[in-house]
C-alpha cells in the first residue's frame, strides 16, 4: 500500500454551544511523532484523541489542533480548589526559597491549566463532538495521502520501468562484450608471448570472465524491482520495506558500474544509480 506521510485535512462544525474545528498536518518523520494543541475544556479526551489519530496514521510527524469558539461566554465559573491550594503552597515554598525576587500573583494562579472550570457547560457532550468530528478529519487525512501516495506509485513505477529498460539494454550488449575482451586479451597476449599454452590460457580466460560478468548483478536488479512492485499491491505500509530495496537496488548498481569493460554498460549503470537516488527520494514520503 502506497500511501504517503504528508497530507492535510480540516474539519469544522457549529454546535448551539460553540464551533469545533480539527486541524491535521502530517510530514515525514522516520516514526510516529504526534503532537496534540487542545482547549482546556478538552483536555481529559487526550488520550482517546491520541488514540483515534494514532490508529489512523502509522509514522510520520502529526500535528493535530482542535479549536473551540463558544457561542457565548461562560456565566459562571468553578475553581478547582484542591488544585488551587497544592499550587499555591508549591508556588509559597519556591517563593521562600528565592525570597525577594519571587512575586507570586493571583491572576497566574488562575491561569494555571485546570484551576478554572467554566460550570455551565457539560464537558460530555462537546467531546463526544470532537470525537466524531475527529474521525471525519481523520478520513479526509486518509484520503489526501492515498491521493499523494497514488502519484508517489506512478513516480515510481515509471522509474521502476527505466531501470527494466537500462537492464535490458546491458544485457543485450553481453555476449559482444565478452567477444570484444577475449578477443582483445588474445591479441595482446600474442604480441608478448610467441608460445602459448592454450588450456592454461582459456581457464585464465574463463577465470577474468567470470569476475567481469554482471549477468548476476542485472538478474538480482530485476528482481529487487519485481519486489518493488509487488510491495506497491501489499496491504501493509510499504515505506520501511522500499526504503531497504532502495539500497539493495544501489548495491547492484554500484556493483554493475565497478564490473563494467564497456562504456555503454557504465552509462546504463550511471543512469541506473540517478534512478534510484530519485526513488530513494520518493520513498522517504511513503508511510
């Protein structure tokens, strides 16, 4: 499955108490990192919004932000008196410890997180809301990273079939290539020495020929990219795995490049390896 780790979504609504809106931002990040701004109103609910956004998206760097606009203002606030009283001592025992540089002040107190309540709205219903709001937004999420990840594949598939077509092409010139260097070796070793012996001479033949083969490099390539594409039909992120045929891709590559007696051959090999740097580039955006 091809789905890419950035994408963006927006889900608002208005309710007779107010209007709740999510905001979800994903990048690419080598695990799952999330990061939760929320009111203080629904602050109890994050664990459970964690939990929804996590089974959702699987890696990347998640920002979600849930904004609340009351219709109207509270009327009547409670305080949080055990919380009050365990801040204001803490806040007493620093100031004694720092003496005339501390100043403690009232209104900071108050605006500690979860000191003051607002008493005339239920919290129940309005997070219950921003839970079935965070699943829209969590949809539209998923749908905006299929969409990307969808041209991620056609990215990657186009180079999938450059890299068959350089293969091929290496291929092709094989049996010339091995005809032009034992010819040459031949012709060489004629001028330098008058009396040859011959079976000696074809197993050392035999022997460089084997070293400069690449018909193993260019099987274990094309293999390496049926993997790919089958990992493009998985059901499973495809991120991790993509990123480790990336760097099996290259190996052989290298491996081709380093081989090769022919200048056509190194060609394909270069433009092979600009191929799999632009997929390797690709791949760190897939989940």
């Amino acid at each position: 499955m091809i789905r890419s780790m950035t994408g963006f979504a927006r889900r608002e609504r208005q309710f007779p108490w107010g209007l709740l809106a999510w905001e979800l931002k994903t990048v690419n990040h080598r695990f799952l990192e999330l990061s939760c701004r929320l009111p203080e109103e629904f602050r109890a609910a994050e664990s459970d919004f964690r939990a929804a956004v996590a089974a959702g998206v699987r890696r990347g760097k998640v920002e979600c932000s849930l904004h609340f606009r009351p219709t109207v203002a509270p009327t009547a606030l409670e305080v949080d008196t055990d919380l009050l009283a365990s801040l204001t001592s803490r806040a007493q025992q620093i100031a004694a410890q720092a003496g005339a540089a501390a100043r403690i002040q009232v209104l900071d107190l108050l605006r500690w997180p979860g000191v003051i309540r607002d008493g005339t709205r239920d919290a129940g219903p309005m997070i219950a809301a921003a839970q079935t709001l965070l699943t829209e937004a969590l949809a539209e999420l998923t749908r905006s990273r299929d969409s990307e990840g969808g041209r991620l594949r056609e990215a990657l598939e186009q180079r999938c079939a450059g890299l068959i077509e350089f293969s091929a092409r290496v291929s092709e010139r094989l049996p010339e290539i091995r005809t032009r260097m034992r010819t040459k070796l031949l012709d060489r070793i004629a001028q330098l020495v008058a009396d040859v012996d011959q079976d000696r001479l074809e197993q050392e033949l035999a022997i460089l020929a084997q070293r400069l083969d690449v018909d193993e490099e260019i099987d274990r390539l094309r293999g390496h990219v049926t993997e790919v594409r089958k990992t493009f039909a998985g059901s499973e992120p495809a991120g991790r795995r993509l990123d480790f045929l990336m760097q099996e891709l290259n190996r052989e590559a290298n491996t081709l490049s380093s081989k090769s007696q022919d200048i056509e051959t190194t060609r394909a090999a270069v433009d092979m390896k600009v191929l799999i740097e632009q997929m390797r580039e690709q791949v760190q955006n897939i989940e």
